[in-house]
C-alpha cells in the first residue's frame, strides 16, 4: 500500500534554520555562517500529497547539526570554532478539498521551531524561534503526479536569541511523480523550488539593524525507492543560494545525502537522513542529521 505524506517545509520549508544566521551576527559578526539550509526540512514523499475531504497531521522534525568548516569565499573548506545546533520543528497541518473542484487539494500549517545551539565559548542560545504558516493549494491531474504552489510566512515574534529578526516570505512549486506502472513504478521522484523575500532586520543593534538579507533561491529534489511496504530508501540533494546585498554578501552551498523512510502504518512513519555540504562560497558547511516522525488522524 502506498502511504499518504502530508506536509513535511519548510525546510519549506523552510526558515527556522535562518535564524541560525541571525544568531551568527549576533555573536559572531558573521551573518553568513548559518549552515544547513532551512528547505532541508523537506523529507521523503513530501508532496505526495492525496486529494482528501479532510485530514489532520502532525509532524515531529528534529535536526542535528555539528558545525566545524565553513566555506570561505573562494569555495575552499575551512575549519572553523565548533559549534552544535539542536532543532525541533513541531507542526501541525490540516489537509482538505471541495467538491467543486475535483482532484485539486488544500492545506494550511503551522510550524514552531524549538532551537538550542551550543556556540564556541560556552556560549549557547535557546527558545522558541519564529511561528510560521503554510498555506498551499495542489492537483493531482493524473494518478502518479502532484504538482502545487505554496507560500510560507515567517513572523518575527521568537525569543530574541533566536529570531530571524525578519518578515520571511516564502513561495515555493511543489511536484511529486510516482509511476504506477512499468520499470519505474518503485521509483518516486520529489521536488521543491521556491525563493525567500526578507524584511530589514528589526530588534537589533550595531550596523546591520534595518538592512535586509538578499534574495533566497532554493531546490529541492529527493528520489526514493519503495523497497515493500515499510522501507524506502532515498537520495537527497538541496540547493540554495542567496543574492548580496549593499551590507550582506551573497552565499550558496550545495548538499547531497541520503535516508531511510520507514512505514509503520499507511498513516504512520519515521524518515532519518543526512546532509553534507558538497560545495559552497560565504557559509557554514552542512553536517546535518535529520529525523521526521509523522502521524495522520
């Protein structure tokens, strides 16, 4: 039985991780050292995503980041004072449809980081990050294909160590294509291609108080592999790139990894992965874990 993934977003998903950027400038003057772009949030089946009178979700995210290089602006790797980031996501999403509009879906959700970083120094930062929410509309024009927009807004109201200290607005293309015939039926193919609007920073000091971030450009893609019906591994690359801006330089970094994607029930699972940078200019090396439990009521 192919099971029914609801919303994982932002890393549409998206921007909890941002504020790790924040948090750099803060402390460090080096707003472009957050590693592990927030659409990496993204997992497995992300937007295979069913047409339903009603459903209700809940998602568990938690992320692990162990931060040690960063990329200079050359691209070269570089080590650099160690720092860990502990990340939960919490989210709550609410799938629906009418009948007037045949094998098109809705859905909205809210997300809540809960973020903890241990900085070098024994200097550390805590509390609960910037509430987002996600609305979304998407057809299934065909049984094997998803495809939908959505747009992501990140309010700055979070603990002060760990707001972005930004408006984010975040529209992204949503796509799913799985086969269900021929050579290719055990195969899946996920995508998320979006960008990132900012605000000017607000509620902190010094230079960078009122300047806005660059652009945000960001792809996701994973492809999995349904080996029965409980496991599917997959392969994972994520993108993202960030225009400069008169304070703020540009950066980008390249990630690839893999996971697992393990079904309990058809509406019940957990998916583990890892991300490491591959190439990058201007920020933290990706050295990420990831877990994503999922329970549809």
């Amino acid at each position: 039985m192919r099971t029914k993934p609801l919303l994982s977003r932002y890393r549409v998903l998206v921007a909890p991780l941002a504020a790790l950027s924040m948090i750099a400038a803060t402390v460090v003057a080096t707003p472009a050292l957050a590693a592990n772009p927030p659409i990496a949030i993204v997992g497995p089946a992300e937007w295979d995503l069913p047409t339903v009178p009603s459903a209700n979700v809940f998602m568990q995210t938690g992320v692990f980041q162990d931060s040690t290089n960063t990329y200079n602006a050359s691209g070269q790797e570089v080590s650099t004072a160690s720092s860990q980031t502990y990340e939960g996501i919490s989210r709550w999403a609410h799938l629906f449809s009418f009948k007037s509009t045949p094998n098109t879906g809705f859905f909205w959700e809210y997300l809540q980081p809960e973020v903890y970083v241990q900085l070098p120094n024994n200097q550390s930062a805590s509390g609960l990050g910037d509430p987002m929410f996600d609305f979304g509309v998407y057809r299934n024009p065909t049984k094997s294909l998803t495809i939908g927009v959505q747009q992501i807004l990140s309010i700055p109201i979070g603990q002060q160590q760990v707001t972005n200290h930004a408006w984010i607005y975040l529209p992204s293309i949503i796509l799913d294509w799985h086969p269900t015939s021929g050579a290719a039926k055990n195969f899946a193919l996920d995508g998320t291609f979006g960008a990132g609007v900012f605000s000017g920073l607000r509620g902190v000091t010094g230079a960078a108080a009122g300047h806005a971030p660059g652009a945000l450009y960001y792809a996701e893609t994973s492809v999995r592999y349904q080996m029965n019906s409980w496991l599917a591994p997959f392969v994972q690359n994520v993108y993202q790139t960030e225009s400069s801006t008169n304070f703020f330089q540009s950066n980008h970094e390249d990630d690839i990894g893999a996971g697992l994607k393990i079904n309990f029930t058809g509406a019940r699972w957990l998916s583990i992965w890892y991300l490491t940078g591959a190439s990058g200019a201007n920020t933290g090396k990706t050295n990420a874990l990831y877990f994503r439990f999922v329970n549809i009521f």
